[in-house]
C-alpha cells in the first residue's frame, strides 16, 4: 500500500505540492515569541483563494517562525529620537530637560555592562518617566519585562507600560496590551488587549497591524476581515511590511475586501523588495506556476524562492527544493541538492520539507536510504497536522518499510491524514 497522491507508487508528490508562505494563526507577542503559520493542501490559485484568515496555503500545517520576518521590529516604530553622535550630546540635551534625549542615554547605560553605568541609567529612567516621559516609560517597561538589568518583574513593566500609553506612547499601549493579553498578570483579558491595540493603532500608524490581526481572529473582538483589512492598510500606508503582506493576501483571495489580484501582486512585490521573505515566497510560486493574472515565468519564480530562501523562509527553501529536485525554473535537477534544502527548511519546521526528505530517505533518493530516519520525519509532520506526513507514515506501517507492520496503526494514520484533508488518505480507507 503506497499513498496515491497523483504520482506513482513511492514516487515524488507533484507540482501542486508547493506550500504559500502566508502568514497563519499567530500567537501575541508576535514580536518576540514563535508565530505558527498554518497551510492547507492545494494547487496555488485555490490556496490564495482559501487564505480567509491567512491561513490557507498549498500544504497543510507549516510550522515558521516569527523570524522570517512576518511581524515587525517595535525598535523601529519611530517612537525613540534620531540617532545623536554620541553619549556627551544626549547629556548635554538631557541636562535640558530633553525627555527624548533622556530616555535614549539611559536606554544605552542599561545595555552597558558596569553594574555603576546600569545603575545610573536606570535612575535616569525612572526620573524621565516621572516628569512625563512616554519613551522612557516604555523604556523601563522593557526593562521589568525582559529581566536583563534586573528581576523580570510583569506587573513593574505593566505599570511602566500603562504610564506610557497615558503619555501617548503607541509602542507602550501595544506591549501593555500584550501583557494583559497574556497570563503574566492574571487571568487574561483579551477585551483590554484590543482596547489598548485599538488605541496603540490611533497613536502610531504602523501599529495598527496588530489590531487587525485581532479582528482577524477574534482576539478580543468579533471577527471581522473587512476591519482587519482597514487596519492592514493603515499600517501598510505608514510602511509596515508584515501589514502589506497581510494586506496582500486579502486582497489575493477576496478576504474581507474585493478581490484585487494586480494590488496584492504590487504589495507582494513591494514588501519582497524590502525584504519580507514571505512575499517573496509568494511570488515565487505565483511566477512559477503563472497565476494572479501573470503568466508563468518559472526562472524568475525560481530566483525568488531562492531569494525567500536565503532570507530564512523556510517554507520557501522546501518549495526551492521541488524546484530543485524537479529541475523546473532551468534548474537542473539535483536530487542530492534538493534534499539539503528539504533537511534546511526541516530544520526551521516547515513540515512539507520534512516530509519530502523523509521520501526521499525511504527511498534512497538523494541522500543514503535511511527508512527509519525518513518516517520520524513522517510522524513530525504528521503530529504537527500536515497530511501528507499522516499518510505516508501509514504507507510505511501497511509495507513494514522500517517499521514493523501494523494495519491498525496504518489505519489510524490514514484516518487522521483524511481528517486534514488527504484525498489520498481518504480513499485508502475506503
């Protein structure tokens, strides 16, 4: 019993196999903590056309984290003074009751290294936020969050953050609002998280990115794709790249807006050029494959699956691999290649790469056959919800191929494959 996944027996999945870098479900705090991504099986024009909620892809249950860049950087929301030489110039404007100055000087003696220096600075901070600082508010608050000059201390930080955000501080509303939208404090309260999201998003521009994202699923408020949609305008408008691809996405698919496929294709091409990796891996499949209204250009797709790639998408290194491992885009085909960058976005937990090496270990394509090794990457994919992971481990326990063979257990595997949405699977049963 092998999985008929439109190939032959033991063979290769086909094209259609190509998962969309789009972002999913991600958790708050999504500047700093993992940021699951969710995709489904699909060929690329029914996957963008799925991508309600952002969590439509052409594979099930990608796993990419949060540095490939799909949330933003907080330090570079333009809530701190343009850089000034040096420590002697922030003093001089600090001895003038510049806040701004003030807040910057003691931001750097906190990250220095002299217990005397972070002392100082952290003096220096709380006498800013007193008078009135916002910035230095919002400085302190990081400082009680992260616990890196003292004691992580929660409530210390939400009472710094809360200070800010009174002072007009967008960047100081928005990590109030993912404290109490966690269990630092208590009990979570999403209700407030949106509240304090919603006004983060009226103070700072670029900020309404996380607002919309609450909208969009239900975080506090009522779901509502239009309003996330309005919100990841905003934000893009003000220049946040992650709130362009969001908004791109929508757009691709008609979610909560009309569909606009020339502007999701403008805003994909704008954030890869800014170096969103996800975009870039969007694109690479749409110039690929030729769809969103433009024809196949499948050596430009390639290069920008490389490009996505090298940024650290690693969903778009497994999509480099099919490339790769097929020869498509005027590659030449290299298995050996492919499975490196299989085993590369593996690595980082995009499952549809960790399920194609794990093909290739069963059989031997690529790299030395190693059936075991292949099907404990069947079982990651298959535990973290991608299908066709659940199928071909049932494939491996119906043959015995480096397991003992178990009917039961097969069936098991090609119900739970079925459940996620494996055709395959689904007729394996019948």
């Amino acid at each position: 019993m092998t999985p008929s996944c439109g190939a032959a027996p033991r063979q290769r999945l086909p094209p259609d196999r190509f998962d969309i870098a789009a972002p999913g479900r991600l958790t708050l705090g999504l500047n700093r903590t993992e940021a699951p991504m969710n995709a489904r099986s699909a060929p690329l024009a029914l996957a963008l056309a799925l991508a309600l909620a952002l969590a439509a892809c052409s594979g099930p249950a990608q796993q990419v984290r949060d540095d490939d860049d799909l949330t933003p950087d907080l330090s570079s929301v333009p809530d701190r003074p343009a850089p000034i030489a040096s420590d002697e110039a922030l003093d001089a404007k600090c001895r003038a009751r510049d806040d701004a100055a003030c807040a910057e000087l003691g931001r750097r003696q906190v990250d220095g290294d002299e217990a005397a220096t972070v002392k100082r600075g952290l003096a220096l901070l709380e006498a800013t936020c007193t008078r009135g600082g916002p910035v230095a508010c919002l400085y302190l608050g990081n400082v009680w969050r992260d616990g890196a000059a003292v004691d992580r201390d929660p409530k210390r930080a939400a009472k710094r953050y809360e200070d800010g955000c009174k002072r007009d501080s967008g960047p100081a509303c928005h990590e109030l609002a993912l404290l109490v939208s966690g269990e630092d404090l208590g009990a979570p309260d999403p209700s407030r998280g949106a509240e304090l999201d919603a006004r983060a998003c009226e103070l700072e521009p670029r900020l309404c990115l996380h607002i919309g994202f609450r909208y969009q699923y239900a975080l506090g408020v009522s779901e509502d794709l239009a309003a996330a949609a309005r919100h990841y305008d905003t934000a893009c408008d003000a220049g946040d790249n992650v709130a362009c691809h969001r908004l791109a996405e929508q757009l691709a698919a008609g979610a909560g807006v009309r569909r606009d496929t020339r502007r999701a294709l403008t805003l994909f091409e704008r954030s890869c050029q800014r170096g969103t990796s996800a975009s870039c891996a969007n694109l690479g499949l749409v110039y690929l494959q030729g769809d969103l209204g433009v024809s196949a250009e499948p050596k430009r797709g390639v290069a920008l699956l490389d490009r996505a790639c090298n940024l650290g998408n690693a969903i778009g290194c497994a999509n480099l691999g099919v490339a790769t491992e097929q020869g498509l885009g005027g590659l030449r085909a290299d298995p050996a290649h492919a499975a490196r960058l299989y085993d590369k976005s593996c690595v980082d937990d995009a499952l549809n790469g960790c399920t194609f090496l794990g093909i290739m270990l069963v059989q031997g394509k690529g790299t030395e056959q190693d059936a075991a090794r292949g099907n404990e990457l069947f079982r990651k994919a298959c535990d973290g919800g991608y299908g066709p992971g659940c199928t071909w481990l049932g494939a491996s326990y119906v043959d015995g191929v480096g397991v003992t063979a178990d009917r039961r257990r097969a069936r098991a595997l090609f119900q739970r494959a079925c459940d996620l949405g494996e055709r395959a699977a689904c007729d394996a049963l019948q």
